[in-house]
C-alpha cells in the first residue's frame, strides 16, 4: 500500500482538519463508503456507519477512526479506493490516506509520484498540515519538531508551503532514484 501522510501538531483541531479533508475530497469526487471507530483503547467494542455523512466528533474522539472512500475519475484511473485512518499520538496527530498502488500499474512510479506530490501541494490550501509524506506502508510516527528525523524518514517530503524533498528511494520502498 502507498501511503500519503498529513501531519499537524494541533492535537485539538483535528475534527475540523478531518472535516476539512473529507470535504475537500467530496469537492474532488470522492464518495463515503463507510467509517468505523472503537469505542475503546483495546479494540473490543465498535461502531460502524454506512451513512454518506461522516461524523467527524465521533470518529476523532475515540480510538482507531477510519473512512473509507472511493476517488471517482481520478488521473487515468476509473475508481481509487482509499482508506483513511485518523493516528492520534500524545501532542501531535495526522490522517494517512493509503491505496493499493496496482491500481496505478498502467501509471508508472514515476507518474505516480508527481500525482502524490500534487496531491499534497493541493492541500495547502485546504488544511493547516506541519508536514506531508509519501512513501510505502507507512504510518505517522514523528512529531513535526523533529524536522533532520523526518526529513529522512520518507520517500517524498513536503513541509507545508516549502520545496518538496525526495530521499534516495521511491514511493515504491523498493526502486532507488
């Protein structure tokens, strides 16, 4: 799975950025499948919704929120089916946005990567993000502060409203550059 990360430091906003995020993604053609959150810290009790409104209060106060959505005429492809999953750490959360890079087979890596960072630059204006990453199954793990860590960390980098950084390896986790 390719993995598109949007991190923030603001751990009290993050309904509104998810909001902000779902809508800006429904303004593009995406359309909600379902969520599921758990009520709780060790996974045993579940709540799932198939409405096309997300309850963003719910899914951002307890443990584990996902969405899943479905990206409708998107560069080339028919339908991306994305899963987004809400990662809250002590003092900083993010969503990451994951899809199955098959899809994009007929696209290449490198197309698939200009999408990602466009996709990410698009964004500024949409959401308030410390920093945004591209790579392959990866998750939220560092906190914006520790910029030379992050900075190594991923395939494709890109601090809020600043040049996009590439590392030696592509989203792939595989081929070098």
């Amino acid at each position: 799975m390719i993995s598109v990360g949007l991190v923030y430091d603001e751990t009290n906003q993050i309904e509104k950025e998810l909001s902000r995020l779902l809508h800006h993604l429904e303004q593009q053609g995406a359309r909600i499948l379902h969520s599921h959150v758990s009520l709780d810290e060790d996974g045993e009790k579940w709540v799932e919704s198939h409405q096309k409104e997300v309850d963003c209060a719910l899914l951002t106060r307890y443990y584990y929120g996902e969405v899943a959505i479905c990206l409708t005429a998107c560069h080339e492809m028919k339908e991306i089916p994305i899963m987004i999953s809400i990662q809250k750490e002590q003092q900083f959360f993010g969503f990451v946005l994951s899809f199955n890079e098959m899809r994009f087979e007929e696209v290449g890596i490198d197309r698939l990567e200009d999408i990602a960072i466009q996709f990410m630059q698009q964004l500024t204006d949409v959401t308030r993000f410390q920093y945004a990453f591209c790579d392959y199954d990866s998750e939220i793990e560092i906190h914006p502060k520790e910029k030379k860590q992050i900075d190594a960390g991923y395939a494709i980098l890109y601090w809020h409203g600043e040049k996009v950084m590439k590392n030696s390896w592509k989203i792939d986790g595989l081929t070098t550059r």
